[in-house]
C-alpha cells in the first residue's frame, strides 16, 4: 500500500502511472505491505476465478517474494506503479519500498518488476522510454 500521497495520470511509459502528488525525499519510504489492503492469493484462488478475473490479477498482480505460491494484487494507486529499467524505487524488500532519488511533485513513480518478480520478462511488442527522460515521446509501435 501506497504511503505517500499520489494520484492516477497519464504515463509517457504506458496508459496511465502513478505520479507524487507532493516531492518524496530520497529514502523515504514510500510502500509497505499491508495486508488489510494488499490481496494475497493463492495460485489455487486465483484457478478459480472466473476468465475476468484472472487477466486482472495477471495484469495487476505479481508473485509475493518469500511467500512462494502467493500472488499480491494491491488495492490502491500502487497496482498503476509502471516498470523503468532505472526506476526511482527501490522495491528489493517484501514489505517496504523505498524513494531512491528526490522524486518531484508531479512525476512518475517507477519501480523495476525485475526486483520482485525473477520471472518479469517484457512483453513482446511493448515498448517502454525510461522514466528519467519523460520529455520523450514514446516510439511508435
């Protein structure tokens, strides 16, 4: 769950991001796992629900890093956090993710899947510009 304040927009990396409503230091924490609002499944839940269902917690969930055979799908803005291969996060800890650098009000936060999820692969045909350089217009596919 998302600890700072944020807010939806559009993303120059895909679709829609979440952005800092307000600047976050450097260290600040800035996610922590709580299981009040972050759904931890299991692969055998998850089985079972219906087609809908599934591709949303394919699309928005990833695997819980020492609790194999859980999937988290998080309830608030965090399920929106958009992938960089130079993110401003670091998500390296099950519980608790953490500011990297100064992130401005107004920006995009970025975390790399590859620190929680060993078997994030990109998607074929998807095309992502880093998040350092937001000025870019992404490629046409």
């Amino acid at each position: 769950m998302l600890i700072v304040p944020t807010y939806i927009g559009p993303s120059l990396i895909e679709g829609v991001g979440v952005f800092a409503a307000e600047p976050i230091s450097s260290g600040c924490a800035i996610w922590t796992l709580d299981e009040r609002f972050d759904q931890l499944s299991s692969i055998t839940d998850i089985d079972a629900l219906p087609e809908v269902l599934r591709r949303f917690v394919s699309r928005y969930g990833y695997p819980h890093m020492t609790r194999p055979g859980l999937t988290v799908v998080e309830f608030d803005n965090g399920r929106f956090m958009n992938h960089a291969d130079r993110p401003n996060t670091d998500f390296t800890d099950p519980n608790i993710g953490w500011a990297i650098r100064d992130i401005a009000a107004g920006e995009e936060i970025t975390c790399d899947y590859g620190e929680f999820d060993p078997q994030f692969v990109m998607d074929e045909g998807r095309q992502f510009i880093p998040a350092s350089r937001p000025e870019q217009d992404p490629a046409p596919l």
